[in-house]
C-alpha cells in the first residue's frame, strides 16, 4: 500500500522503516500534522497513518476521501481525536493498535506518580547548581497509602497491581465493568465519588468520551480528600484544568502529575524552547512546585514503537488483501 504517515518523528521513521522490511508498504513520511490544509499530502495514497493530535474530523475525512484515501490506521490507541461516524459514512476504515504495551504506560504513571511524590524534579534542579540541602524534599510512603484507578481496563489494571502488590498501598478502583482478577487481589471497586471522597492518590486511565470529558472537575475536586495527589496519563481532557488550578491555589491538591493536557495539540511533540507559549493556563500549571508535566511520553519505550510499527503495517497488509480487520474501528464504539 502507498502509505502518508503524518506527525511523523525521526523515532516513527526509524521504527517504521525497520518493521517495513517485512511488509514492503510504500511509506512517504510528513511532518506535517493532518488537518484540513495538510490533508492533500495524502493525495496518490491509498492509506494514511496519524497519531494522537492529527485532526481527524469530517471535513478532514471528507478531503482524504476525495483524495481517495480507504484505510487511515492510527498509530496509538486512544481514538477521541477520529470522527467514526463520519468515517463510516464516506466507507474509510480505521484500524487502531489498541494494546502496543500497556507496560510502557503503566510504568511510566507509577514513575511520574513517583518523582513528584519524593520530589526527584526538584532534586534533580538541585544537584545540578551544587544544591545538596533536603529541606522542602520530604515526601511520603507509598505503601500503605490509598490509590483509586479511574479505568480498570489493560493500563489501569496493571497499575492498580503495581500499587497492590509492589506497593502494598489499598486500591480503590472505578470502572464500567469490574475485574475479577483485581479484587481477587484486594482491590475493591467504588463509584467514582465514593472513590474521590477515599484515595490520596487518584490515578486516571479510562479513555475520554463524552460521559468522562471532565471526569475530574471542580465538583469532584471539592468533593476529594484533602491533599489529594492527581495524576493523568490517559487523555488531557479528563480533566478541567481550570478547576486543577483552582484546586492546586487553595491547597485542595497535593500534587498533580500529568502526560496529557487538554490542548496539548497546540503544544506537545514540538520543539518551542524559542517560541512564546500562549496558552496562559498551561503555563501558569507549570509555576506550581507541586506539579509535574511530560509531554504525552508514557507510550514511548522501543518495545512499544516496535509493537506500534508492526501493528500498524500487519493492518495495512490485511486490508490489502482483504481480510479481516481485528482492529478495526467502527461507529458503535462511540455512544452519540
Ligand atoms: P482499555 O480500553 O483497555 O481500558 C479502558 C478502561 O476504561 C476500560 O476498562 C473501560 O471499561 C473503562 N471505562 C470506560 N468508561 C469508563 C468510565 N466512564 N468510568 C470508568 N472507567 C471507564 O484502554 P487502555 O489500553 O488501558 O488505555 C487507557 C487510556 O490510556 C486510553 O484510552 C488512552 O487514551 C490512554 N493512553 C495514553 C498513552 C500515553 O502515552 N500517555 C498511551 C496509551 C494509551
């Protein structure tokens, strides 16, 4: 298949160019995030490949299907940023890599968890101007703490057992449907309130819909233990930022850790160490001492660029040939 990868990174090249030795896709690579103006590029294509901030709603879709684009295969698993309806309308199939490694994620949560917690940031700021004094870098224990898990699917889950049984921490967890291998382990599930009032640490990893935009908001926030510690490395829009800020100023929070921001697309991915950010709300997260901000980087180990890259050309090569598409994306998925 001749292929555009779009937001495309020296790191995606290289992954998949390497994966591609077995496929033989023909792949042009863009820098260029997909959206209305850029979504020409794919003309001359039969697929195109996007990640997390390609915009990927109906106009776009209407012009890639002009260009005469079947297949777009998004090269991540959260899918908020594709319109499915739309899609499904103009017959252009989406196939997603829903589980590249749920490793790479839920390690990356314990560890932005856990520098915040014991103050790694600001020792790291420290040591590098000679700074060896430990005042202000008290932290806490984990173990024996409260930790609630919004999402028990593959990423939460394996997070909720870090905490559990590496940690020895109670674990509260929220979710549509309960997993039985996590409360046979003690983990004990709660409504998302019920579980706010409980945990010290909250810990999200449902995907962002319409029912959870703003899962954690002021009403929540108020509604939370006090000292509460936030911490986000599913999708930004889980969270009214406003109210985290809110929340942060009056010491409501303890502490947030966060992979993801709500107009991180404006922001992440990029290089702007020269630019002026103009997002103000973004920028005054960052005053805070107790907050800690990477930019939508829990995904990112070799073995889940190699699994991303490999998921994504197999896909191609099925649609190719006409065969089922275990990954595919359709319109039931998103409740209107
Ligand atoms: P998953 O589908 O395996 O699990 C999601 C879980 O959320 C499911 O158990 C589902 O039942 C639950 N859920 C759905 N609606 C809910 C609600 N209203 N309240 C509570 N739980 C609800 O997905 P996953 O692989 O574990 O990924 C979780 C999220 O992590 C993805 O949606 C994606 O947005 C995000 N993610 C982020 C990165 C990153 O680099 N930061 C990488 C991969 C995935």
């Amino acid at each position: 298949m001749r292929v555009a990868v779009f937001s495309t990174k020296g790191y995606d090249r290289r992954f998949l160019e390497a994966a591609n030795e077995k496929f033989g896709h023909s792949l042009s690579f863009f820098e260029a995030r997909l959206d209305e103006q850029t979504a020409v590029l794919a003309e001359g294509h039969d697929a195109v490949c996007v990640f997390v901030n390609d915009r990927v709603d109906r106009p776009v879709l209407e012009a890639l299907a002009n260009a005469g684009i079947r297949i777009i295969a998004l090269r991540c698993a959260g899918f908020n940023n594709v319109d499915l309806r739309a899609a499904d309308a103009l017959e252009i199939t989406v196939v997603r890599v829903p589980a590249y490694s749920p490793h790479a994620v839920s390690e990356f949560t314990v560890a932005l968890l856990m520098a915040l917690d014991r103050r790694i940031h600001r020792a790291w700021a420290r040591v590098r101007e000679n700074n060896f004094a430990l005042d202000g870098l008290i932290g806490r224990n984990l173990h024996g703490r409260t930790v609630g898990i919004i999402g028990t699917g593959r990423i939460g889950a394996l997070v909720a057992r870090a905490f559990r049984l590496g940690f020895g921490c109670e674990v509260l967890a929220s979710d549509v449907t309960r997993d039985p291998e996590l409360e046979a382990i003690g983990v004990r599930y709660a409504e998302p309130a019920e579980l706010l009032r409980q945990v010290d640490i909250v810990s999200l990893h449902c995907p962002l819909t319409p029912e959870t935009r703003h899962i954690l908001n002021a009403a929540a926030i108020e509604a939370a233990r006090p000292g509460l510690i936030v911490v986000n490395t599913s999708r930004g829009g889980l969270i009214d930022t406003s109210a985290l800020i809110e929340g942060l100023k009056s010491r409501k929070l303890g502490g947030v850790a966060l992979d993801v921001y709500e107009q991180e697309a404006d922001l992440f991915f990029e290089d702007l160490s020269d630019e002026i950010i103009q997002d103000d709300v973004f920028q005054r997260l960052l005053t805070f001492p107790n907050v800690l901000v990477t930019g939508h980087q829990a995904f990112l180990t070799e073995e889940a660029l190699e699994a991303i890259a490999t998921t994504t050309l197999d896909s191609l090569t099925r649609a190719e040939a006409g065969e089922p598409l275990p990954l595919r994306l359709s319109a039931e998925l998103v409740r209107a």
